[in-house]
C-alpha cells in the first residue's frame, strides 16, 4: 500500500518541489517527477540545475542514457510498467495504478484550484486505502 504525503499551504510550489527533490535524493532514495507536459519539464529541469546558491539536483528525463544511476528522473507520462519507491507528483491528475509506488508525495498551494484538486486527490487515496499523512508549510517560506 502506498504512502501518501500532502503538503499544503505551500507558498512557491515550484520552488517548494525543489527542495523537496533536494531532501528526497539526500536521503538515497529514488525519485520520479511526474510533471504535466514536456515544456514543464523543461521548465522545472533548469530550476534543479540551479537549487541554490551552490547547489543543485542531480537528474534527467526518464528513459534517458545515465537514467539508471540518476537519483531524480522527470517524465511527463508515466509509462505502465514503472515501479519506483517515491513519486513527485506534479502532474494533472492521480498516477495510474499508484500503488506502484511506494510514496507519493503531493504539494498543495494557497490558491481556491490547487485545494479543490488536493481535496479530490486526499478522497481517492482514502477510499483505496493509502495511508495519507498531511504536512501543514503555512509556517514555512
């Protein structure tokens, strides 16, 4: 059964999911962002390569040459087979058959869009069972 972690109340999400990169990678584990299309991707690739002042994420898209000793892969599809212990999931919508993951971790922002989509998202993972643990960042810059 997978992990579910909500972050609301987060003021910068992108910014935020950097960070969260940074720490997910920090403590060995493997990490997918599911973002929603490859211009985000792009987008969100640039802000890993320069986290910090003096540091950055190392990553690459999925299905990339290197991708196997990459800690932080980005994809804008998440392929059928994939199994991987932690999903970032910025992406449009729930991941299919998330229970391939073993955590998934879900930001919240301030605005009326982003709480609506947590609120379905928190309904389907409670109803199949995940475990759900909810962070609240109000405090965090």
């Amino acid at each position: 059964m997978s992990k579910i972690d909500f972050y609301t109340n987060v003021a910068d999400p992108q910014a935020f999911a950097c960070r969260l990169a940074d720490a997910v990678q920090r403590k060995k584990e493997r990490l997918l962002i599911w973002l929603d299309s490859e211009r985000s991707v792009e987008v969100f690739s640039n802000r890993l390569w320069s986290f910090g002042d003096t540091r950055f994420v190392p990553h690459c898209r999925l299905g990339e040459p290197g991708a196997a000793e990459t800690p932080v892969w980005l994809a804008a599809s998440l392929p059928d087979d994939l199994t991987h212990p932690v999903l970032l999931n910025l992406g449009p919508q729930l991941p299919y058959e998330f229970g391939r993951f073993e955590r998934i971790l879900e930001i919240v922002g301030r605005d009326p869009e982003s709480l609506a989509t947590a609120r379905e998202r928190f309904r389907a993972y409670r109803e199949h069972g995940c475990a759900i643990e909810h962070h609240d960042m109000s405090q965090t810059p």
